[in-house]
C-alpha cells in the first residue's frame, strides 16, 4: 500500500533512502529549517502570499496542452504537455526557489546562495532574491558555465553574484560542495536554496512540496478537459524535483503508471552517463543516501549528459523508494535521442523544450506509439530551450542552414 | 561498555591516560595519507610522533570533501591521482604500525569510501592494519548506530565532531556514544588556516569540556603556537591540519619538505607540552 503522505518518516528518510548525512556544522541549521518549515507549511498567511505569488508572478497555472500534431506523428497515445515552460523564468524551478525564499525571509534570514546545474535553478533563485531585494550568491561548475551562458548573464543581470566552480568534474555535484562550503562558513544569515529534491533531509520533503503543485494542477487540468484521469505521465529526472512534483499527487492512485528518465548520456556500456538506476549501486553523496555512480572504491564517478540539468550522479531518495516498490518505472534516453525529442518537439509543435525535457519527449517517442488511442498521456514539459542554443548548435551545426533536417 | 568508557589497550585512550598524568596535553597532527607520496607519509608520521605528536589522524581521500576548504581538497584529489586506495592506504597504516608500536593512528575520512568498502570488513580491515578509531565527516551521531556498534565490537574508537552551532541537546547525544575524543570545530566554516577565534568561542569550548567525559581537543584553522598555546589553556589538545597538508603539496624536493614540515611541527608542539598542575 502507498502512502506518499507518511513519508519521509521524522528521520527524512524514504525507506533505507534519504536521511541526514551532513557535517555535524550543518546539522543544527538542518534542525532549524525543519522545524520553521513544520510551523509555516500550513500556516495561511504563509500558503495565501505564496499562493498569490505563483499565481501573479509565476503565472500559474501552466497550462496543460493537447499536443496534437504530436500525437498524430506517434499515432498512439493522446499526448499533453505540462507546460512548466511556460512559467516565469522559463522552467519548474521557479515553484521551489520562491517557496524556499519566503521561508528564508520569515526566519530572518538575508543572504541566499543556491548552487546551479542548467542554470535554471539559479536563475529562478536569482529572479526571487530580486524580487524580496535579497542577497544572492550562486554557484556553478565552469563546465556549466561555458555551456550555459546565457543562463549565466541572467543570473548577473538580476544582480546576484556568479561564482565559478573549478572543483572536481567542475559541474553540478562540484557546485553543490561549493555551496554547502559557503552555508557552513555563513550559517547564521544565510539560506542555502537547494533546488532539487536531493540533498540532506528536509530538502527532498520541502522541494517535493513546493513542486507538487505540479501534479495536483494536472489532474484537476485533466479531468476538466478529459472528465478522467491520465493513465501516464512521463518526465526527466535528474535530482529529480519536475518529476516528483508531477508524479506525487498520483502516487496513491494505482490506474495511474510513471515512468522517469534518466540521462543515457551517450549509453550505458559507454560509460559515460547519468542514470544512476542502470550503473549506480547504493551510497552517500552530498547529504543523502540514494543510488550514486561511483567506482568499486567509493568514489563518485564522473557523469556525463548533454544536458546539464540531469548531469550527476545521484538522484532524489523518493524516486529510489518508489523505484524498490515498483509503483514508479525508470529508463533512460541517450543524448542522441534526446536531441532527436528535441527537435521533433520544435517541428511538430512549435515548442523548443529544455535539452533536459527533451529526454522526456524522447521517451513518449517510444512509448505512445504502443499504447491505445484512448490512453492519456502526460509528459512534463519542465523548461524551455533557449538556454540550451549553443550546446544544439554544436551538435547538429547544420540545423537552421539547411532548415529541414529531421 | 558504554561509548565513554576507556580501555588502556586501546592507544587513543593510553594516550590520553599518559598525558593526563604528564600535565600535557594532545598534538594531534591530520596528514593526506599518500601526498606527496606514500613512503613519504609513512616518514612524516613517524617524524611527527619522535617530535611530540600524540594522535595521528590520517585523511583516507574522498572526491566530494564537502566541508573541508582547499588545501585538504587539492591533498584528496592528488591522493587520488597518485593511486591511494583502500590497499594503499591500509599498507600506510600497516607500515607506520610496524616502526611505532604506540602512536594512535585514526582513520579520517567521509562516509561513501568506507561505507562501499563495507563498513565492518573495512574496520577489521583497518583494525588488523593497526587503526585505533575512525572519525567520518558527514556521519552525524543520528546516522551512526551501525559503524558505532561495530567500533565497539572491535575495540576502535568512534569519534565525533562538535560545532559552535551545536545545541546543548545534540551534545549531550554526541557525547553519550562518542569515544576516544570530542573533534570541537573552532568556527562554523571548513578547514583552512585562519588568523583568529569567533566571538564567543572560549565560553563555548569551556561549556563543551564540562559537559564532556572524554578528553575535548579543537580544530579548524589552527596553524601558529600562539594558537596551540590558546586552545591548550582551555581543553584537551589542538589538532593541526591544513597548515601541514599545505606543505605537503609544495613541489620540492622532499627532504627539503620534511626540514619544513619538522621545524613546523616543533614549533607547533612545544606549546602543548608545557607542563600544567594538574587541578585535581
């Protein structure tokens, strides 16, 4: 029986998954934020002016969108994109990183730091510090950088501090101990803004909570529109908080099947790749245990993805514990694959999703074309591609000469 | 047995027995075990020993050192690429054991190396190389149940870190199940060199010693012996790291390094031996 609800336990921890592993410095600044988290989450002061916020600042509801021509071109399932797309700041970040602001403001907190893969957890944290007029620092491994830039002068137009990680693999994991560095030297007035569900309990919980508004928007979406509930959803994981957020209000509702996918980078017997449920094996990285690629020595592992936004190398504790219960399926979408999704998407619906979307597409690719006419599919749809220009245009430098490669 | 209780077999608890009764206090020198070589830090633990050092916390490299600043960082990732892996490190264990039949020798690392090594078949494994304790970074005392069972198990001592920021309530749990000492963090922050205390840490570190059975050291940032001699008026004994690692990682040749690193070290230790009365 599932009970999304009952977890994680008082421990943070999804079955043998999650927990606290954190140094003992952060250990008191962790036991703070889960008990203010505990007192504001239902408080309705709280819930009305973050309610307000999603709704006039964010743009909420993100619209749920027949993808028509889509659906012809796999002559399936009836495919719906959940268009996280289309909020302000372009991506599902935004949900979170507001959330984790107010919070930060209501414990008198003046100074947030937020590590960034894509760029676009950054940008929304960027985005809802200038809007509170708050501090904000924001780490990002230079590989990220490079491939991200616009991202990057986002960030810096919204006036928060870019620091370069040169650290390790120099992406997003290298990120994560930079900014976890800065937390524990400036504990006392700062917020760290986590912004996937991963990391040391309770930022699986809080991140899932703020992004589930995701999911609870898809099904009143889907019933007005279908009179009925959708039989699959379909998004990236990467830590994987679009895809909690979409998944969670389901969890309870067996009809419903799930299916997450990782970053198949450029295969799994190459080695060089995201997705942790096909070469990781259990450990402890960064605060949680979950599955993590490392070597036989404990180690973590170098990942690779074309996307940055699911290149690491562990992934949320919740999706290994609905993983072990087989309530949530996991594959994965190799970067070719991907960007095939990538392009598909832009022709088909005049819609460029995020390279890390596009895995998800590249998925609905293979799956609806086996499924029934009268089966409703959900793919979350949790970022826009303009980020992502420079990294297309590398890979397929032909695109917009020719104008009709396929 | 209690996480407190003390075991004169065991070389951390002999250790701080004899300097309880000397009026001295702890030395406790954190070296990168492989940098800048293997051999190398076999010598440079032995150095340290002949030179006053009382504890020897050996760093096992890990590639995501979160809380540790630079310098330990750079050390980790030159371990690595040197080759230092469980085999290695062990035989440096094993080596240091073979000439120094008495120096405690605690195995410092973060949780996944050790946790994928298999946490009971790696503490035999160290405890047969001639470990005497481990301390894991990012195990807080709540996720710990397992490895403490196990050091208790195998006579090897568990030891925790405490915080400026650590509340009253999770020291008394810190201290309930810790062993050997209490790690104090003289400063929220990471390793590194740093030229002062934070504001408030005497009183701090001296409501920690009384709260504590077991001997209280401090470290993080501690790199002169106007320090040593600061912290050594108020606990237990100092640990230095960074500023040996730091040398370490200099390109010289290494008798070069070593003259360094000694003259750093007598320096360092002298003010930790001078003799205090004992109170009681």
């Amino acid at each position: 029986m599932i009970s999304p609800a009952s977890l994680p336990d008082a421990w943070g921890r999804f079955g043998p998954y999650g927990g606290k592993f954190a140094p003992e410095v952060l250990m008191p600044a962790l036991e703070e934020l889960e008990s203010f988290y505990a007192q504001i989450k239902d408080d309705p002061a709280f819930k009305a002016e973050l309610d307000g916020l999603l709704k006039d600042f964010v743009g909420r509801p993100s619209p749920l969108y027949f993808a028509e021509r889509l659906t012809e071109y796999c002559g399936g399932a009836k495919i719906y994109l959940k268009r996280e797309d289309l909020n302000h700041t372009g991506a599902h970040k935004i949900n979170n990183a507001i959330g984790q602001v107010l919070i930060a403001r209501r414990m008198g907190k003046k100074r947030i730091i937020a590590e960034t893969g894509a760029g676009q957890h950054g940008v929304a944290t960027a985005t809802a510090a200038a809007r509170f007029g708050m501090e904000c620092v924001i780490y990002m491994g230079s590989v990220d950088m490079a491939r991200q830039a616009p991202n990057v002068f986002r960030m810096r137009l919204l006036g928060a501090t870019v620091v370069s990680v040169e650290s390790g693999s120099k992406t997003l994991k290298d990120a994560i101990n930079e900014a976890i560095r800065d937390w524990v030297t400036r504990i006392g007035d700062t917020h760290y803004v986590f912004g996937s569900a991963l990391g040391p309990h309770p930022y699986p919980m809080i991140v899932r909570d703020f992004q589930k508004v995701i999911g609870e928007e898809t099904e009143r979406q889907m019933l007005e529109k279908e009179g009925r509930l959708p039989d699959h959803l379909v998004a990236c994981v990467g830590g994987g908080s679009n895809a909690i957020g979409l998944f969670y209000n389901f969890l309870d509702k067996p009809s419903v099947k799930m299916v997450g996918v990782e970053a198949g980078g450029e295969g799994i017997a190459s080695g060089r790749h995201a997705a942790r449920f096909e070469g990781g094996v259990l450990g402890i990285l960064q605060g949680a245990r979950s599955y993590v690629l490392q070597t036989a020595q404990g180690q973590i592992a170098e990942t690779h993805s074309v996307s940055a936004g699911l290149d690491y190398a562990s992934i949320g504790p919740e999706h290994a514990y609905y993983r072990d219960a087989k309530r949530i399926e996991y594959t994965y979408a190799t970067d070719d694959e991907a960007l095939d999704g990538f392009h598909k998407l832009c022709r088909l619906e005049g819609i460029i999703p995020a390279l890390e979307s596009a895995h998800a597409v590249a998925h609905v690719l293979k799956l609806a074309p086996k499924l029934g006419k009268d089966q409703l599919m959900v793919v979350n749809l949790s970022g826009r591609g303009d980020k992502d220009m420079q990294t297309v245009m590398d890979a397929a430098p032909y695109m917009g000469q020719h104008g009709s490669a396929q | 047995m209690s996480g407190t209780s003390v075991n004169p077999a065991n070389r951390i608890d002999a250790a701080f027995a004899r300097l309880k009764s000397e009026g001295k206090k702890a030395f406790i020198p954190y070296i990168a075990a492989g940098v800048p070589g293997n051999t190398e830090t076999v010598e440079l633990a032995l150095s340290l020993e002949k030179l006053g050092a009382d504890v020897l916390e050996l760093g096992y490299p890990f590639s995501d050192p979160m809380a540790d600043g630079v310098v330990n960082q750079a050390a980790a990732t030159r371990a690595l690429e040197l080759g230092v892996d469980d085999a290695v490190y062990l035989g440096m264990v094993r080596d240091i054991r073979a000439k120094s039949p008495d120096l405690p020798i605690v195995v410092f690392s973060y949780l996944n190396p050790i946790f994928r090594l298999g946490l009971r078949d790696f503490a035999l494994r160290a405890k047969a190389a001639g470990a005497d304790g481990f301390l894991l970074v990012d195990m807080p005392v709540e996720e710990a149940d397992e490895m403490l069972a196990i050091c208790k198990e195998l006579d090897l001592r568990f030891i925790f870190l405490a915080a400026p920021t650590t509340t009253p309530e999770r020291l008394d749990k810190i201290l309930e199940v810790g062993s050997g000492f209490l790690y104090y963090i003289s400063r929220t922050g990471i390793t590194g060199e740093q030229t002062g205390f934070q504001e408030g840490f005497e009183k701090k570190l001296t409501a920690v010693k009384a709260a504590a059975k077991i001997p209280v050291v401090v470290g993080f940032g501690i790199s002169t012996p106007d320090q040593v001699r600061a912290v050594c008026a108020l606990c237990d004994g100092a640990v230095v790291g960074s500023a040996l690692v730091r040398r370490t990682l200099e390109n010289k040749p290494w008798p070069a390094m070593r003259a360094e690193l000694e003259t750093l070290a007598a320096s360092l230790i002298a003010p930790a031996k001078v003799v205090i009365k004992a109170k009681s």
